[in-house]
C-alpha cells in the first residue's frame, strides 16, 4: 500500500509543511506558537528523511530522525524554560513586547 | 496506486454523512421538540456544576513539570531499539546503554538536588 | 543473524571524553559544595587536562573511528584546542565576571563545558548526523548561557531571541542534510563525496544543490554571516559578557570547522562553483554590513558584537578560497582560516575581558563614552585594550594581521584578487570604530564631569588578560610557532 504512493507526494507534503513552519515562524508574534512552527519544520524534515530511507531502502535516514526527535525534544524543554524564566520579568509571550535591547 | 486509496475515500463519506445526520436530527422539529429550561441548558461535566471561563491560564510552573516529563518520556526512543535486538547485542549492548543510563541518572540526581522537582 | 561488534578507539576521541567526564564531575561537585568558585577553577584546571592529550595526538596520523563517524585528524585537533583555549580563557573572565554579580553558579561552568564538547565533536565528526548532534550540543548550552543572567531582562530575551533563531537555523540545516541524504544515500561526507565522484551524471542534481544551499544558509546563521545575522547585536549585548565572549569565538569557530571539512570533503568536487561564488558574496556583504553598522554604535559590547560579524566575512573569504588551483593552495586556506580563528580567539576574548572587567564598577557600563580617562585610572588595561583594539584591525605587529595576511593571500592564490581587496578595504573602515575606541581611552582625559576612582583588577580576569594580550604580541612578532602548528592541520 505504502510503496505505492511516489516519493515526489512525500516530498510535496515535506515541502508544504516546511514552508508553512517557516513562514509562521517569520509571522507570528506569540513566542510559543513560534517555537510551535519550529517543530513542524523539524518534522518535515523528519517526514523527507523517513521517505528518502524508504525510497532508498537505507537505515541511516530513520536513525536520523530519532536523534532529530530527542533534539527537538530538549529544545522544547529549554525554550520553555527561557520563557518561563523570561514570564518572571515580564507577563507576555508576545515576541515585539521583548524589546530591551536596541542600539 | 490512486485505487488503493478508494475505501480510504468511501470511509470519508459515511463519516461526513453520518456526522451531518447525527448534528442535523436533533434540529428537526418533528423529531426533537424544543422545550428548554434552565437545568437543561447548563453544561455537563460528570455531574460538576460548571465555574468559570473555559479560556483559564494555567500556571506558568507547570511547564516546569512538563518539560521534565519530555525528557524522560524522549528517552525510551533509544531503549526501544535496544530491546528489539537486545539478545544480539548481549554485553554490549548493555554495556552501552548501561553508559546512556547512568549519564541519565546523574542529570536527574542532578535536578532533584537542584530542587526542579519542588511544586510550589 | 551475528552482529559484528566494532572496536572502538576511545584515545583518538580523548580531548571529548575528557571535557565531558569534567563537566559531570563539576556537576557532582556542584551538588556536594555550596562554594561555587572552587567549580570554577577546577573547570580552568580540568581544561588543562584536556589539553594534555591533544599533544600526542597531533603527532599521530589520522585514525577513523567509531566506525568512521569521527576522525581523528591534525585538523580536528587543532581545533581541540582553540575550543579549549577558549573555553579556559572565558572561565577565566567568568570566575570575576559571575562573581561581581553575585551569580557564581556551577550550571555556567557545566554549560560551558558541555557546549565545548559539542564544538569538538562538530570539529571531529565525518558524519552529518555527528555534525547535527555536536552542532545541538553547542547551541542548546549557548542558548541557556545567554540567557543566564536571571534578574536581568535583557539577559532573558538575549536568551529567547538565540533560541528562536537558532532553532530555526537548525531547522534549515537539517533540511539541507535531509536533501543530501536523498541525493546521495548516505550522510557520511566522504561517501557523499566519493558518490559523486563515481556518479558523474549525477553531479549536477537539482536536489543536492537545494541542499548544499540550504545546509549553507543553516551554517550562516550559526557563524552570524549577513543576511542571517540579525539575531547577533542583540544576543551578544545582552547575553552575560564572559558568555558572549565564550560564544563570540568559539560557535564561530565551530560553524567554520563543520562548513569548511564538509564543503572541501563532500563538496570539494561537485558544485564548487556555485558554493565558491555563494560564499564570495556571503563574504563581501558580511564584511561589508557588519563594519558599516559598527560605525554607528554607541555601545562597546554591542560594537563588537557587529565587529564579530565582520570578522564572520573575513573569515568566509578564507572558506571561498578552498576550491582553489592546487593542493598546496588549499592547504593554505585552510591553515589560515585556522589561524585567523586562533588569532581571533586571543584578541577577542581579550578585549570581552576589558569590557567584562570594566562593566559595572562604579558608574561605568559597556558605553563608549564610560571609556574615557580609563588610561589614567588603570593604566594597563587601557594599554591592553589598545593591543585587543589594533590587533582586531588588523594592524602589524599584532596577530590580526597575521590572520588578515594569510587568510587574504589563500584568496589571491585561488584567484580571488578582488574579494582579497574588498576584504582590506573593509579593514581600513573597520580602523574608523577600532580606534575610536583607543582615541576615548587615551585622548579625552581633559573633561572634569569624569569619574577617577581606581578600577579593582581580580586576579582570574588579569590573568586571562594578561595571557590573551601576551600572546597578541608575542605571536604577532614571530608568527612561526602558530602557523606551524596550523600547517598540521590536515584533514584525514
């Protein structure tokens, strides 16, 4: 079933979902929707290595994406910390609010 | 093959049908005359009377909590792989990930030391 | 079905191992003692240990390992100890630093030294999964480190603002090893290289350009190349100085050690044109923005922060000469990127450490106007950051001319004459802010409004300082020691 379907459709998709992250990270203002679209773009990224395995019938691609998923894990979990620490000062996750430095 | 994906489609069509028949009954007046009263236009969550506005702010501490469960939850990616050949690896393999473990306990000990764990 | 168990040689990865073991034993001495400077000072000494065993491993030949997922060749291990130099000279600048603010705290030191291992990993690795992890190690410690001022806002949002971008850049970077991957099936970068040099029809596919260009752009932002630049004034301003100072030499450094084994392995024969003309252009307008936006500010800190992007273009133009004519040419470049980078790593963080060392004490801050007088207050560090301030132009006999020299004769050799010129005109502008500095220091001594009270001079920050600006001179007098050491570096 899953053969069936060409690798350019997973690429397509892998693409969309990029761009898509990408864009809201270059739009959004909310500092967690932001860090929201990161993660979709990693899982793009994962999405192209997990079809480029199976196309190419190599194991490396899958090994990537766990270690892409355990980084993507513990970036979530420090950037969560830096906003809560960030929240102490300041009650906003609006990114345009963080406006301290300047020159 | 685009055939493969044709009970995909016709279960899309009895779930879409189904879901405009289930939310478009009770609109006819036939079936479902309107008499409401107060108790029965109050929300039900288990037997709770409802409080407050379903839009609350969650304490900023529980993210805490919950970037330490991602850590730990992330981390059994790699024993499951482990597992699946853990008879083939033998000594290695345990020695190996004996390594990942105790790199793993020491940051635990580590935050608990730290006091990450105290909810306050 | 057997598995084959392969034999690891765990000496060749010894200067990691070492960084790594020190930074969980900081962490277990964190939990045991409540003095934290002690953490510190073991940090510096654990760093000197470290470096012990780089020395015989210069001397051996190149030893693949870990089924060739890193190598351990002259090249890695030069970088071993720029990393490490780095990280022990900005420990050095943060035992005072954190002390003076009263946040000693053994998380900094443990970090530090984390992200150290993960620049000598990104260094040693000859496989892009190997590259993304050392990659992630680095930034994730970084993140935290710019933001690790908590009563401090800016310190916050230095913080958030090199985590949203960073993660972004990653993002990008691993698209671009994702398209690699499926251009050539494999993420090891001699069989990518060798995969195309048996693949002749295959050596101008869309899809590994596309990556090439993306894990291009991902490298851009790491090394605070313009136009993907905009995180660094904010991040270095406002991150903790001694950070900025660890972060400023040392993920440059990184960047460049990943970019430059990746493009002259993997890419050294396919798309060397496109790469070769993309990384010109990175260079010119690099150099040419962060200088210009230098002039306009007002700050030290945040001057050098732009100054830093700068120095990124400089050292683009050494990574644009690596296609060049013939071996011994390429050997050139990458020997003087190498010594740009150690050069760098000297007289910047040197010149962190006057700003470190002056911030706060008494009504001074990081403004250029709190520079005034400081030749009659404290004599010696206006004199050092003299030295830092000549050197980083690039004037002779310090080590940034050095640096300049070879680094803009790799670009002559490979026919790049003009990026060479573009690059000294950039330094002639870069003189203007440099010494605007040195004319503040020494020149405005008459204004009476002034303060006057001597500046306190610890002893962990005098010693990086006295060390960065002994070796400024010393090198830039007789050079020959350094480039010998930067000739080994070959890759395996």
């Amino acid at each position: 079933m899953i053969g069936a379907v060409p690798l350019s459709y997973y690429l397509l998709l892998s693409a969309i979902l990029f761009t898509i992250g990408a864009g809201g990270v270059l739009i959004r203002r909310n500092a967690i929707i932001i860090l929201m679209c990161v993660e979709m773009m990693m899982n793009a990224v994962n999405l192209t290595f997990v079809a480029f395995s199976s196309y190419l019938d190599s194991a490396t691609g899958q090994i990537f994406v766990f270690m892409v998923m355990v980084v993507a894990a513990v970036e979530v979990a420090v950037g969560l910390a830096l906003l809560v620490e960030l929240n102490r000062h300041k009650e906003a996750v609006n990114i345009d609010e963080f406006n301290s430095l300047k020159g | 093959m685009p055939t493969d994906y044709i009970p995909v489609l016709l279960f899309l069509g009895v779930t879409f049908t189904l879901s405009v028949v289930a939310v478009g009954l009770p609109h006819i007046p036939f079936i479902n005359p309107l008499r409401p009263n107060k108790a029965k236009s109050e929300v039900v969550e288990s037997g709770k009377l409802a409080y407050g506005d379903a839009k609350r702010k969650i304490p900023i501490q529980y993210y805490t909590t919950a970037m330490l469960f991602i850590l730990f939850d992330i981390e059994v990616l790699f024993f499951y792989p482990w597992a699946v050949v853990f008879w083939e690896l033998r000594w290695y393999g345990i020695m190996a990930m004996s390594v990942f473990t105790l790199l793993l306990v020491i940051g635990f000990a580590y935050e608990w030391r730290k006091g990450a764990m105290e909810w306050d | 079905m057997p598995i084959e168990f392969p034999v690891l040689n765990f000496f060749a990865l010894s200067p990691i191992i070492v960084v790594i073991v020190l930074a969980l034993v900081v962490m277990f001495m964190d939990m045991l003692s409540s003095d934290k400077t002690v953490l510190g000072y073991l940090t510096v000494f654990g760093l000197f240990g470290a470096l012990m065993p780089c020395v015989p491993l210069l001397n051996q030949t190149k030893a693949p390992t870990f089924q060739n997922m890193v190598v351990s060749d002259g090249y890695a291990v030069v970088f071993y100890i720029i990393f490490i130099v780095t990280a022990l000279l900005s420990s050095l600048i943060a035992l005072t630093y954190l002390e003076n603010r009263g946040m000693q705290q053994g998380e900094y030191y443990i970090l530090i030294l984390l992200s150290t291992s993960g620049m000598m990993l990104m260094a040693a690795s000859t496989d892009l999964i190997v590259t993304f992890l050392g990659l992630e190690i680095m930034s994730i410690a970084l993140y935290v480190l710019a933001g690790f001022n908590r009563r401090s806002i800016s310190s916050g949002e230095a913080g958030l603002k090199y985590f949203l971008l960073g993660a972004f850049a990653s993002a990008f970077f691993l698209y671009g090893v994702a398209f690699i991957y499926g251009a050539t099936g494999s993420t090891n970068i001699h069989e990518i290289g060798g995969w195309f040099s048996t693949n002749e029809i295959y050596q101008s596919n869309p899809i590994a350009l596309v990556g090439l260009a993306l894990l291009i752009i991902g490298f851009a932002f790491k090394v605070a190349a313009v136009p993907f630049h905009w995180w660094t004034p904010d991040v270095y301003h406002g991150a903790p100085t001694s950070a900025t100072a660890f972060m400023a030499v040392g993920a440059k450094a990184a960047g460049f050690a990943a970019l430059v084994r990746i493009l002259a392995i993997s890419f050294g024969g396919v798309f060397t044109v496109q790469w070769q003309i993309a990384i010109s252009l990175l260079a010119v307008i690099t150099m040419t923005s962060g200088n210009i936006a230098a002039l306009a500010q007002k700050d030290v800190k945040r001057m050098l922060a732009y100054s830093s992007i700068a120095h990124a273009g400089y050292l683009l133009v050494g990574v644009a000469a690596l296609p060049a004519s013939n071996e011994l040419y390429r050997v050139q470049a990458v020997s003087g990127l190498l010594f740009y980078l150690m050069s760098y790593a000297f007289m910047n963080i040197g010149a962190f450490a006057v700003v470190a060392l002056l911030e706060k004490q008494g009504k001074i801050g990081t403004k250029l106007s709190d520079y005034t007088t400081l030749s009659t207050r404290q004599p010696f560090v206006a004199f050092v950051m003299l030295l830092f301030m000549f050197s980083l132009t690039g004037i002779p006999p310090f080590i940034g001319f050095w640096g300049k020299w070879y680094i803009f004769w790799a670009a002559v050799d490979a026919n790049l004459g003009w990026l060479a010129a573009i690059g000294m005109i950039n330094s002639a502008i870069s003189a203007f802010y440099y010494l605007s500095v040195v004319v503040q220091m020494y020149m405005h001594t008459e204004q009476a409004d002034v303060e006057t009270t001597p500046i306190a001079l610890p002893a962990p920050i005098a010693i990086a300082v006295t060390v960065t600006a002994m070796f400024t001179l010393l090198f830039g007098l007789w050079p020959t020691p350094l480039i010998n050491l930067m000739s080994l570096a070959v890759f395996g």
